[in-house]
C-alpha cells in the first residue's frame, strides 16, 4: 500500500453514531465514503484488515490507498455501484505492511439529507481462496491423470483389437468376425487358430463384466488358450485347465468366463464342438432353423467341481454350412417393448441372413440386431461366422 | 409371523433388492434387471446375510427379475460359495424365464437348490408356507427411511 497524505479532519454524520456500535462488532471490514471518495468511517476489523490506523484512514481520499491500477480498477466498480445503486466484486486488498488480502466487497449507495454515501463491506476470503487454488490444482492433476488413463486405454484398446481375428479365406474355408467392446476394451476375445490349409481351430471367449477388469483377464486367458489350442489339447481338457487357471491363479477376481470352441476340418468336413456355459453356437443350413450347440460344461471359474465335464460334440458338416459363434452381447439386446431378442431371436435372424451371399451374411446378422435393439449397446459383442464351402 | 425386519432399496435405475427376515430364514427379493451395474450391491447384500450368519437359510426370490446377465449369475454363484462354507443352506425360488435359460446356458442350473415358489421354499426348510405369505403381505407396505439401510 503506497504512502498517503495526512488525513483532513471529517465533521462525524449524525445518522451514523447510533449504529457504530453495531457496525464495530461485525466480522466484516466496514468504509463509509462521501460521493467524492473521501473516508468516513472505517470500523476496527478494516482497520485489522488494512493494517492503517484509522486516523490516517478517515478523512483521507481513496485513492490515496490503491496503485493507479488499482484505483482504475475501483473506479470502475464504484461507476457501476453508482448506476445499479449496489455492486459486489472481488479485489485484492493492499496492506500498509505490503501484504495483500483477498476480498469479497459489498457496496451500495445510501442517500441522506441530499447527501449520497458509500457504504462498502470487505469480507477476508484467503480461506476460499485458499481452497479454490488448492482445488484448481487437484483439477488439473486429474485432468492430467485422466488424459493419461485415457492414452493408456486407447494403446490397451489397440493392442485389443489388434488381437480381433481378422476375416481370412483358406482353402474351403471363410472365417469372418466382428468385435465391438462397449467401453474402448472389454472382456471378450476370439481366437482362430489354422493348422493348415483345411483345419482351423475357433475359440469365443466371455469374461463376465466389462471394462478394465474383464480385459485384463480376458488378455490372461487369450495367452492361455492360444497355447492350448496350437498344443491341440482336447477342448475338455483345456476348459479343465482354464477353470483351474481361474480359480487359482485369478482367485477373487469374481469373474467367470464362458468359452464357445470348435475345431473344423472342411477336408473331413467334420466338426468338434464344446461350450463351456456358454450360449448356443448355431450351424445354418439352407432355410431350415439353425441347429443349436448347447454347452456341455459349466461356466468356467465358478467352482472347482466344473472341469468334471463332458466329452465335446462331432458334428457332420455339408457344403454351404455356416457355423456361428458369439457372447451374450448379441443375444442380450432389448427393443423399444422392452423384450429381449434372446437365443431364440437370434436363431431366426440366423436363418433369414443364411439366405444371403456368404460374404454379406455377418452384416445380415449384425443389421438384424441392431433393427432390434433400442438405443446404444450396453455389452461387449462379438460374433464369428464360418462358411464351409 | 414373517418379516421381523424388512429392509428394501433400489439397486440403480431398473432393479429392486429388498430384504424380509424372521427366526431362520432370510428372502432377498429381486426385481428389474440386475446386471453389472447393481449385480455388487445384490452380491454384498446377501455375501453379509450369510457371513453374519444371522439365519440359517438364505433364499433369493427371482419372479420379478425380468433380465439377469452373466454378473448377476456370478453373484450367485459367490452367494453359493459362501453358503457351502459358513453351512448355511442357500436357495433360488421363482426363477423367472430369462433367469432360468440363463442358469441352463451356463449349464448352473443343477448347482442351486431350487423351487418354484414361496411355499415350497419354506416347505422345504419345515416352515408353514401359507401361513408366511400373509404375514408377507402385511409386511409388503413401503418402508421407512430409517429402514431403508440394508442390514
């Protein structure tokens, strides 16, 4: 606070003794100024506030107190107050030890014999503030963190899809798919695994949940299973690991794991089918209703006694068949009634895309899902589709 | 006779748990959806019901659930485990159409204790079902705030 001038004696305003007293007890510095900015009163708390001793206060002009800036700025305010007749403002406060107190200032116009005053309130905000600045700072941390979990999820995301099997043709075989997590990764995963021009072994994979939890896992059991299924081990003995696997090594994870896998040999034209817990793979065949694979084992995880599971089914395939395999993101989808397309509505969506060209029947499927649902996804989807030629 | 406490809450938007307990038994309630927004809060509910082992039966009426998803299943699942190590005797009744194609699906079915109704819940545990479903009913009125909190 710059240096003033001595104060001019100020004759006391009769209408302000009776409430000095009051205005002495507030928690609040209080300024009465004349229309000309000259001082008139100052309680003890702006006087504690300021640090100047009231008789320089009193009696001096304003401005005498405040940097230019400072001044340009408050003049600016008291136009303000002076035409709505009350204003409310923040403003640094400068002290006479050159100290600077943040303020909330209350000021309005009052008028009295023809004389018009200002009454100003300056109430200490350094705890607001205090807070304020500390929660800015906290915001931008977590902005910061957030922008780095968001980077962190969009390499997790590609490092996921990445692992998405790609559409292939060999041999007398097509494999197409489609994965679509709800959140940027998610907890389902597909494997297609070729052992030569004619075999190809298939795995569809649920882990319960989504998100970074179910990924995480899911990218545990991806690892696992890739190495089961290029070893060629039987599906049962491989759901018998998994379920030991998840049980003992991700115990508390709380996550179960649904597995859909085939083994197709197009030469022999055979398939090896075993679910465990999960829904129904379909073969299409011609316009008939596609046969449905139930699971024969339990969904993995869950319990120990699980892996006591049986053998994997053999099926005879034909020419132009189409083996479908996919999570419960497709099944479980509701329309505007609120009813759920469920296997059921998916087996005929199957059989009325079976008509289409084999290379347009994934979308066929995937349009008749979304004519379905009503609104946006609310699970990760996956679907795998075979045609056998 | 039934419903010495009666606790109820909402699960998230869709789904409904509440709670009825007298002497032995213990029914969780559960309509709407449960999925995995509100499949922790069903799997901490009735996980405390069992670890504090204040009955000796714990059952989970499924009749109003018009959709569970494979979280919800693992909540029970968890409840069973739970139950099998603190003995207490754990069982599902009405298990509505999606919920029961859900545990075939996931081939769970044979592992619950499972009945079609009420009645033959408490049959099964040596209890009057009649006489449960009016006390039921008396004890179907809103609850207050204070009861709210589950236990």
């Amino acid at each position: 606070m710059k240096e003033h001038s001595s104060s001019q004696p100020t004759e006391k305003l009769e209408w302000l003794t009776p409430i000095e007293a009051v205005l002495e007890i507030l928690n609040e510095g209080v300024v009465i100024t004349s229309q000309e900015n000259r001082v008139l009163f100052v309680n003890s708390r702006f006087v504690e506030m300021s640090g100047i001793p009231e008789q320089e206060l009193v009696g001096a002009d304003a401005s005498e107190f405040y940097s230019a800036q400072e001044w340009q700025f408050l003049a600016q305010q008291i136009a303000v107050v002076r035409h709505q007749g009350r204003h409310r403002y923040e403003f640094i406060l400068p002290q006479k030890d050159g100290g600077r107190l943040p303020v909330i200032i209350s000021s309005r116009i009052l008028r009295n014999s023809g004389a018009e005053f200002r009454i100003i309130t300056c109430s200490d905000i350094t705890e607001q503030v205090r807070i304020a600045n500390e929660l800015r700072a906290a915001n931008a941390k977590l902005q910061e963190r957030q922008l780095e979990i968001e980077e962190d999820l969009r390499l997790a995301a590609q490092v996921q899809t990445s692992l998405a099997p790609k559409s292939t043709v060999r041999g007398n075989l097509t494999v197409d798919s489609f994965y679509h997590p709800v959140h940027s990764i998610g907890g389902d995963f597909a494997v297609v695994n070729w052992h030569d021009q004619d075999q190809v072994s298939l795995l569809m994979c649920d882990v319960s949940g989504h998100g970074i939890g179910s990924a995480l896992v899911a990218n545990r059991i991806y690892s696992e299973t890739t190495v089961h299924l290029r070893a060629g081990i039987s599906f049962t003995d491989m759901f018998g690991k998994l379920n030991r696997f998840l049980i003992e090594d991700i115990a508390g994870s709380e996550m179960f794991v649904t597995v859909a896998a085939a083994r197709i040999d197009a030469r022999q034209r055979r398939m090896h089918f075993a679910g465990a817990g999960h829904p129904p793979a379909m073969i299409a065949r011609g316009s008939h209703s596609p046969v449905l694979l139930q699971s024969r084992s339990m969904v993995l995880g869950a319990l120990p006694d699980a892996e006591a599971t049986s053998d994997s089914l053999e099926v005879e395939l034909e020419p132009d068949d189409r083996v479908v395999l996919y999570t419960d993101g497709i099944t479980d989808v509701f329309n505007s009634r609120g009813e759920m397309l469920g296997v059921e509505g998916v087996q005929e969506i199957v059989r009325q895309a079976s008509a289409l060209p084999a290379e347009k029947m994934k979308q066929g499927i995937l349009n008749g899902v979304v004519a379905w649902r009503n609104g946006p996804a609310t699970d990760d989807a996956s679907l795998m589709l075979v045609h056998v030629r | 006779m039934f419903g010495d406490q009666n606790t109820s809450h909402s699960a998230g938007d869709t789904a409904q748990i509440s709670c009825r307990r007298h002497d032995k038994v213990t029914i969780f309630d559960l309509s709407g959806d449960i999925d995995f927004a509100n499949s922790r809060q069903l799997r901490e509910s009735v996980l405390r019901e069992i670890q504090e082992s204040r009955t000796s039966h714990v059952t989970v009426n499924l009749s109003a659930v018009r959709y569970i998803d494979s979280s919800g299943i693992a909540s029970l699942v968890e409840a069973l485990k739970a139950s099998r190590d603190r003995g207490t005797r754990f069982i599902l009744f009405g298990v509505s159409t999606p919920a029961r194609e859900l545990l075939q699906f996931s081939r769970l079915i044979k592992v619950f204790e499972i009945y079609d109704s009420e009645e033959q819940a408490l049959a099964s545990m040596g209890h009057c079902g009649s006489v449960h479903r009016e006390s039921r009913s008396n004890h179907r009125k809103p609850v207050t705030r204070a009861q709210q909190e589950m236990p």
